[in-house]
C-alpha cells in the first residue's frame, strides 16, 4: 500500500511538472483546447494522485482539521473558482498575464486537492458518513464540470475572442473540443472516485 501510494504521489507531481513546464501555458494562449488539457491535467489527474497519495498518512490535513474538509463545501468552492476562471475577464487575464497564470493554476490545483482530499483523506477506515459525504462531493463535482462542458461544447458563438485558430480549427470549433475535454475528462475523473467511494458504503 505505501508502494502504491509512493507510486501515486511521484507521478502526480510528475504530471504536475509536464503540464506546467511543457508546452501547454504556451498553447493555452491562443488555444482554449489546450487550456482545458491543461486544467484537466491538475484537477482530474494530479490533483486525485497527490490527494490519494496524502490520505490516511500521519500528514494527511483532513485528520488535523476535518472541519475545513467538509466534501460538500469543498465541491462549492472548486464550482465558485472553476467557472469564475472561465469567465471571459479572468479567463483573459489568466492566459496573458504570467500573474494571472499563477494565480489561476495554483487556485485549480488547491481547489482539486480540496475536494479530492475531503473524499477520500481523514483517518483510516473511512466513516459511513464521510464516505458518503465524499460520494456527493465527487458526484456534484461531476456534474458541475459535465454541465460547464456541455455549455462550452454546444455554444453557438465564441466565448473567448483571445483565442485564434490552431491545429487547422476555427477558433469555434477549437472552443467546442476544449469544452468536450471537460465534459469527458472531468466528468469522467470525478464520477469514478464517487463510484470508488460507493463500494465502501456498499461494503
């Protein structure tokens, strides 16, 4: 289990390193699909391997104080930033603004740590109520992500008017396919650590 977990921890933050210091921020500033590759790689992949790792460890934050790892509330506040940063002012200011691009990647990566540490940290084994607690946590999350996707994909108009065309897309069509990596990606990432967490209600 500490293999696996030291195992789960290295290759977060190896994710982590790749999508920051490769050539994603770079992409992101002309490309929405590249940005939201970037998003999806620290909420819905490093963040649940760092998360997972931490949990149940003696440095684990959710033993010290649960009161601030509450999963509900952790699933509001990764909704409240998560589409704040897609507004079109921050979204902007995020994409050309090396402050902005820090302050956005550091507020995602703290708010995924959140919720997916609220899920899944806490002392070991897991209560009936926070696993429970963290199903819905997981499962709102999903949803919110799903729907912001959704919106994305179907828009009929161009959202970010920053954005140019890349790849051979239209900056439309390039709007819609980073929209469908949230809904696939992240919708995706969120249901299974709800379904994961379901198992140990069910056993």
């Amino acid at each position: 289990m500490r293999l696996m977990k030291l195992a789960a921890w290295n290759l977060g933050w190896m994710v982590l390193l790749l999508a920051w210091l490769g050539p994603l921020p770079s992409l992101a500033q002309s490309s929405f699909a590249a940005h939201m590759t970037l998003h999806m790689a620290v909420v819905a992949v490093a963040a649940p391997l760092i998360s997972i790792a931490m949990a149940g460890l003696r440095y684990d934050p959710v033993k010290r104080v649960p009161v601030l790892f509450s999963p509900i509330p952790a699933s509001v506040g990764e909704l409240l930033i998560v589409w704040a940063w897609h507004s079109p002012s921050l979204h902007h200011f995020a994409r050309h603004t090396a402050i902005g691009f820090v302050i956005e990647q550091g507020m995602f990566l703290a708010a995924g740590v959140w919720v997916w540490l609220s899920a899944f940290g806490g002392v070991r084994p897991r209560s009936r109520s926070r696993s429970g607690a963290g199903v819905i946590g997981l499962l709102l999350t999903s949803m919110h992500m799903t729907l912001l996707g959704a919106l994305l994909t179907l828009s009929p108009r161009l959202l970010y008017s920053h954005h140019h065309a890349s790849y051979g897309l239209d900056p439309l069509t390039d709007q819609h396919l980073g929209g469908a990596v949230m809904l696939v990606v992240g919708g995706i990432a969120f249901l299974m650590g709800g379904l994961w967490l379901t198992r140990d209600l069910l056993t």
